[in-house]
C-alpha cells in the first residue's frame, strides 16, 4: 500500500495506518477479529484526505457524517453508502435499519467486497456529528467488539473520525465504553514547515517563513487560495486578496469562527475571542489574561484548559528556571486573526484592506514574525539538527529559557535551550528583525553560557548557535568559521537549503 504523491508528508501517520490494517504481515488480514481505530485533528489538517486515500487503496467503505443532521437522516445516509459500496441500487423506503443493524452490515458489506488480501476497512468521518443523536453509538460499537473478539461478530478495521477533538478523546478515556479497545489512536498535527514549504511548491525560504506565519502547516488552505506568493513582492497581494478579504472563504475571523465552533464546549464563543486576544498581545497568565479581559483569574482558567485540548492555546515552562508556565497561540491563522483581522474588522469590511494591512506591518513583524521566527528555531533544534549536526539521539527537551545574573542585577533570556538533566546541550539567540547578527550576539550567548557554568550546568559541550532572518555580519561569519562550538543558521540553513 503505497502513499499518493498527493498526500505531502505524513509518512510516520502511513506507516502506522498500514500496521493497524495489515499487522505485522503473518495475521490475517481478510478474517480475524475486529480492529478499531481512531483519527483526530483540528479543522483542515488533512484527514479526510488521508482515510479516502486509504479507502481507495484497500477497498474500503467510507462514511462520511453530516453536521446538524437528525438521526433519521443520518441513518438514511448511511444505509446508502452501504448499498452503493455494495453495488446495488438505493432502494431504502421508509425506516432505515437501527444504528446496531447498520454497524454491523457496514463491516460484513466491506468484508464481502475487498479486494482478496486486503482488509475489511471501514471509515466513519466525522463520527461526533453522528454521535450528537445517537449517544447509544460507542456502547454498540463495543458490543461489536467484544463480540469479534469472542469469534461471534464480523472482523475487519473500523476507523472512527473527528474534528471535536473533545469529543474524540473522551470516547477513550475513563469509563467510557470504547476506553481499552482502541489498536490506533492518531492525531494528525499540522505538517512542518518544511513539509509546509512543499505543500505550497515555495522554492523561496523567505516566502515560506512568512506564509506559514500566517497560515502554518495546515494542508486544507492550500486548495482554498489558488494564488501562491513566488517572491516576497506577491507576499502583500497574497494577504490582502486572501486572508484579509471578507468575501473570501479563508477570510480569517470566518474561519477562526469555525474553529471555535467545532468543539461543543465552546458555547458563549466572545470570551474565548477575548481569551485568544489577550493572549496574542502578550498575556501569558491566567492572572494577565484574566485582567486583560476583565475577568476573574479563576474564571478564565476552564476556558483556557478547552482551549489548549483543542490545540489553540499552548502552555510551556522556562527549562532553566522551572516557573509558571507561560501560555501562547498556537496556532498561525488564529494569532494572525487576533493580531491584525480583529482589531480592524469595521475597516475591513468596507472594502479598505491595503490601508489595514500597511497600519499593521509593525504588529505584524514584531508579534507575528518575531515569535514565530523563534517558535521554528526551536523546531529546527527538536527536528532537524539531530541529523544535520551530527546528533542522532538529540539534543534533550528543546524550549526557551532565562538566566539571572546576580552580579550584574540582570535577567538573561535564552530564545532556544535545549537541556538534558544538568547538561546545556544548546543556547541559541533567534532574531528576525531587519538588522543581521553579529559579533555582540555571539559574545552575549558566551556570557549566558559562563552564567548557567556558574550555577553548576554542565555546558563543556554546549552548541551556541545564533538564528537570523536576514543573515550575519562579515565579522560574525568569521568568528562563527574558527569555533567548533559555533552553529549560525539563516532562512536558507533553517530550510534545509544550504
């Protein structure tokens, strides 16, 4: 079962789909007892694309569910789907069959019909809108279950998907009946940047960095904006024509919108608005959120909570101090939609969307590339310096950090730290300002590393390695050449392009 060249990445999720379907190669694929699956994801991360794509190569049924649709309906629709997938013509009158009935002729139907060698596969997408009218679905599925197990019900793979990612982990967790019997759970994150990078044909790295600071590695945008900026001159046009335009599908505040709605919980949606913004523009605590907004600091902490299972809003702690844990954006196309399509949106929607987006180059640069510029520095020591280095195990946990310097009455921060117990693997400084690094730079991560020394971190073997967005200085370069010690990583280096 090969992967389609149209899916981009996504090879560690294949190979984990090809175990959960054919097993280690000796089970039996056709028989044997039920599997069941789950696939989870946020909006437009590219599930649906993955699970046909698996349907097509094995024979499998897919199934796909309809937000707000009433339980009749939905059973209608799925009788269907068998029927077609069988061969027949649709001929359903009157009451379909109940959900037990239809569970289990979907996996027989599926059975009957694939292809000698493959396995019965059946797929359920977006199995929460299904489940809103018939909660009854998890406990018949584990009937079925149990039932295979014991020799007595059909086999095969059954695949249930989901954008709720609330409602997805919940059926595996507590006492939940599916809890135990699930052989794959997977959730399909955004691609990296650099997958990102393909999936937008992007030769140029500058292009690149800006476009998935906007939009990130999310694959189901690509199809909805046919323009692609070549050069950083189309990068403008590109915003305005398609993220900022309130007609357009990728308009953010509408697909923002969209998110919030997909995950139940989130109902009185203008305090999660409010959280998300107050966030982007630097609060970074319950407390400071909380007051940003006006509200109190208890009262805020359960929507955050819904926000970061969601995938939205993310927690890290400093590596070296070990304090709170501070909160940011996750994800681009929310930050971007905060950051600039809110505060602007009467503007926006009279049709003044290139004054809008020349008053909000300052934010843009300063609280859009700037912190991201960090974020995939950091991504660039987890996920490609290990190989690119030299360093096949890693450098340990990889975040950010701050060092105090009690003689000097100063705190240090360090935008990229990696460490591994008491060792400082790596420092480095990430900047995407219009200025290029330089010698100051480097001298600046030598004093933190004598710094973290004197506190008692082993740093005899510590890479220093300084990240910019718009290159090095003469002298930097030559300092950088004569040290063993010294990495500098620019956009092209940063994109595994030089």
């Amino acid at each position: 079962m090969h992967k389609p060249a149209a899916i981009v990445g996504r090879d560690r999720q294949w190979r984990a789909m090809q175990r959960f379907l054919h097993g280690s190669g000796a089970e039996e694929t056709q028989c044997g007892s039920l599997r069941l699956g789950l696939v989870s994801g946020r909006r437009r991360t590219g599930k649906t694309q993955l699970l046909t794509a698996v349907c097509e190569a094995v024979g499998g049924l897919y199934i796909a569910c309809v937000q707000d649709e009433g339980d009749l309906a939905a059973r209608r629709r799925f009788a269907s789907a068998i029927t077609e997938h069988a061969g027949l013509r649709n001929t359903i009158r009157g009451e379909p069959e109940s959900w037990e009935r239809l569970l289990r002729a979907a996996l027989e139907t599926s059975a009957r019909v694939s292809p000698a060698g493959s396995p019965a596969v059946v797929v359920i997408d977006e199995f929460p809108y299904v489940m809103a009218n018939a909660p009854q679905l998890p406990s018949l599925i584990q009937h079925l279950y149990d039932e295979s197990q014991q020799g007595r019900g059909p086999g095969g793979r059954l695949i249930l998907c989901g954008s709720a990612l609330s409602v997805m982990h919940t059926l595996l967790s507590g006492t939940q009946p599916l809890r135990g019997r699930a052989m794959m759970d997977m959730r399909l994150n955004a691609l990296d940047y650099r997958e990102a990078a393909q999936l937008w044909h992007l030769q140029d790295p500058e292009v690149a960095f800006r476009v998935h600071a906007c939009v990130g590695g999310i694959p189901g945008y690509r199809p909805l904006m046919p323009s692609v900026p070549t050069a950083v001159d189309d990068f403008d046009g590109w915003v305005t024509d398609n993220l900022l335009s309130v007609d357009i599908g990728v308009f953010t505040r509408t697909e923002v919108d969209y998110l919030l709605r997909e995950d139940p919980r989130i109902t009185a949606r203008s305090v999660y608005y409010d959280i998300l913004s107050a966030v982007a523009q630097g609060a970074r605590t319950p407390a400071k959120i909380g007051a940003a907004i006006g509200r109190d600091n208890n009262a805020v902490r359960y929507p955050i909570g819904v926000l970061e299972s969601a995938g939205y809003l993310t927690k890290a702690h400093d590596l070296h101090r070990h304090g709170k844990p501070t909160i940011s954006v996750c994800d681009p196309i929310i930050r971007f939609d905060r950051l600039i399509t809110a505060p602007h949106l009467g503007q926006l929607e009279l049709g003044r969307v290139e004054p809008v987006w020349r008053a909000a180059a300052p934010t843009f640069r300063s609280n859009i590339l700037g912190p991201h510029f960090e974020e995939l520095a950091r991504e660039w020591v987890h996920r490609f310096a290990p190989d690119e280095l030299g360093r096949p195990i890693g450098f340990g946990q990889v975040g950010f950090g701050s060092v105090q310097d009690d003689r000097g009455r100063a705190k240090h921060d360090i935008d990229v730290i990696a460490t591994e117990g008491d060792r400082v693997r790596l420092i480095g400084e990430a900047k995407a300002t219009l200025a290029r690094r330089g010698l100051p730079d480097l001298e600046r991560l030598d004093a933190i590393r004598q710094l973290l020394a004197r506190e008692g971190k082993d740093t005899t073997e510590t890479v220093t390695a300084l990240f910019s967005a718009t290159g090095f200085t003469t002298d930097l370069v030559e300092a950088a050449g004569s040290r063993a010690d010294t990495v500098l990583v620019d956009l092209k280096r940063l994109y595994g392009l030089g």
